[in-house]
C-alpha cells in the first residue's frame, strides 16, 4: 500500500522554506520576464509571476503565495512598468493590468487552498487506513501463533497418551495374559490323558500367544519403547525390519553407526516422519524400494526419503500442505516439526519419478537434553 507520505507537497511544512521558496519562485519569474524582451511587456510579466503565484498556492501555502504575489506587484511597478525603476502610480491602463492579474492571482490561491486542505485530508485519511491494517494485521498475527501453540500443544498430549497407553497394555494387559498362558500350559500337561480336553487346551494356548503378541506389536507401534531406552537409530532399525516383513517393500537406513541422541522431541518427531512416509508408500506410491538417509551435518537433523513410485500430483501435494485441518497426516508432522524450528519439504511431479520428502530440524544443546531424556526414561 502507498504510504501516506506520497501525497505530501513538494515543500515541507517548515514554513521558513516556504516562505523562502515561494520569494525565490517570484525573483526568479521576475528575471525570466525581464530576460525576454527588456523592457518586457507587462502583460507577459503578469503571465510569468501568475505561474509563480500559482506554484507557491500549491505548494506553500496561502502566507507565501500572498508574498509572491506582494512582491510580484512590486517588481513590476518597479521594473516593468513606465516610468521605470520608479514606484509611482500606474495610469489607468495599467491599473487595468494590476486588476486583472490581481484577481487572477486570487483564484489561483483559492484554488491552491482548496487543494492543499483536500491533499490534507486525504493525507489524513491514509495514515488511519494504514494504522487500521497494522492493526489487524497484530491480531492476525497473534490469532495465527495461538493456533501454532495450540497445535503444537495438541501433538504433544497425542505422544504422551499414546506412551501410557503402550505402557499399559505392555506392562498390565501383556502380563497378565503372559500369566493366563503359563497355567493353561500347566492344565495342559496334567491332562494329557484326555485328547480332546488337551488339544482345547492347546488350541486357547495358541490364541492367547497370539494375542499377546498382537498386544505388544500395537503397544510397540503405538510409541516402541526401543525410542525412549536405546535411542532414534534402535528403534527405526526395529520398525523397518517389522515394515519390511509385513509389506514386502525393501527399505534402506542409510545411518552413521555412531549417531548420538536427540532430544526427545526430536527423536519422537522423526520416528513418527519415517512411519507416515513409510504408510503413504506402502499406500499410494506403488513403489518396491524406499532409501531413508538420517544425517546430521553442523547444527542440524537432515532426513531424506525417497521411493520409486508413480509420485504425487501437483494439486494433491499442494492439498496435503495447505489443506484440511492441521494435525492430520503430513501436515500434522509439518506442524510438529514447525514448532521445532525445521521444515519439511516434498518433492514430486507426479509423473512417475518417484518422491522425496526431505525435513531438516535444528539441534540444541543435544548433550544436554539426551542426559535429561535418559533420567526420565530410567525414572520410568
């Protein structure tokens, strides 16, 4: 938007210049009269200093236009009209003259006020409009951190309900069915002798092993606890294996053996990156192979995936940034890593070359904080 400034006149409000320019407005259309035809007809004067009068009406003022026009009618009863260089009274047909321009001035003037009081107002009227938008401009800003936070907020309550919930079912339910299988074991053998009742048996044996083991595969998928105990790098190395298995899709972890841990929420954030990349893939991307590369160059996380699928269109890629309600998905994990202070970006033309997500998270006081999350995950 135009700033307000841009109607201002072209000399300031001090009004010492005005006065100033105004003065030297009026000499200098004195001279160029005089520079025409010495001694000039004063009607061509009376021409020249009306555009002198009408310079400093609209742009100085009405104080410096009534100067110029004083000293106009002084310069030409002195230089201009006969007898020369004398101040005496004009004839009448110089009267006539003096008249004319008199009141030609006078509307130029009037004019020249009328428009410096509309350039005013409008001046005015621009500088409220621009204070309106900054302000709601603040309140747009503000509105749109309160829902990052709340957002952010949102993402963090999820992790944790879903860490007491696979804590649950792995350190109650998990025992308990642990328990139930032992003794039907032991029933099992002290009733060998009765076929039928034995392989009953046998058979509740069988689905309560098979139900603890659904149990720890949702606790473990739920929040795996190899994330909080062993570190990011465990805990892919598990998920990728049981991912593999169960989809057929070849996956590649191109990770350094020593990488050191994160902070907890960086570790939750890129575990839960590579698991929704990997369902989109295994979903949509029709690809046989993924390569995750995790790196961590100065400063930052960088995380790469990459499959060789027939890719996302462009108006279905500009849908998962953009669209829908956040905490869903890719743009729930844009979010999550928005708050952490990384991006997240995809790349793909949807003409089967494949898709590249690639996420770069910063890293602070990382020695620091794996202390704090081993001390937590001990104490748990």
């Amino acid at each position: 938007m135009r700033s307000a400034h841009g109607f201002s006149p072209p000399i300031s409000n001090n009004a010492p210049r005005q006065y100033a320019a105004s003065l030297a407005a009026t000499l200098f259309a004195l001279l160029v009269a005089a520079a025409i035809t010495p001694p000039a007809d004063a009607y061509v004067v009376y021409l020249v200093l009306s555009a002198a009068v009408a310079f400093s009406a609209f742009s100085c003022g009405i104080g410096p236009s009534v100067l110029a026009l004083v000293v106009g009618l002084f310069g030409v009863c002195y230089w201009f009209l006969n007898p020369f260089h004398s101040l005496s009274i004009p004839d009448r047909t110089q009267s006539l003259g003096i008249f004319a321009f008199l009141l030609l001035a006078g509307f130029i003037v009037t004019i020249g006020a009328r428009s410096r009081r509309n350039l005013q107002a409008l001046r005015e009227s621009q500088e409220d409009l621009e204070a309106r938008l900054r302000e709601r401009t603040a309140e747009l800003d503000t509105a749109n951190q309160g829902l990052g936070n709340l957002t952010a907020r949102l993402l963090q309550l999820q992790d944790e309900e879903r860490r007491r919930i696979a804590r649950e079912l792995h350190d109650s339910a998990g025992q308990s069915l642990s328990a139930l299988a032992m003794n039907l074991s032991s029933l099992g053998a002290d009733i060998e002798r009765l076929t039928k009742s034995a392989s009953v048996v046998s058979d509740s044996v069988a689905l309560v092993k098979d139900m603890t083991r659904d149990i720890r595969t949702i606790s473990y998928l739920l929040h795996p606890p190899l994330l909080d105990e062993a570190g990011l790098a465990s805990a892919l190395r598990w998920y990728i294996q049981g991912f593999t298995e169960r989809s057929g899709i070849k996956v590649d972890l191109e990770m350094p053996d020593d990488f050191e841990r994160l902070p907890r929420d960086l570790e939750t954030a890129i575990f839960r990156l590579v698991q929704e990349c990997l369902t989109n893939i295994h979903r949509h991307s029709e690809s046989p192979i993924a390569t995750i590369s995790i790196a961590r160059p100065d400063g930052e996380v960088r995380v790469e995936i990459e499959d060789q699928g027939k890719g996302i269109p462009p108006e279905k890629k500009l849908e998962l940034l953009t669209a829908g309600a956040p905490g869903v998905g890719i743009r729930g994990l844009r979010e999550r890593l928005r708050q952490l202070g990384g991006t997240l970006e995809i790349g793909s033309d949807g003409n089967g070359g494949g898709t590249l997500v690639v996420a770069r998270l910063p890293v602070a006081n990382a020695r620091t904080n794996i202390v704090a999350v081993a001390g937590e995950a001990a104490a748990n």
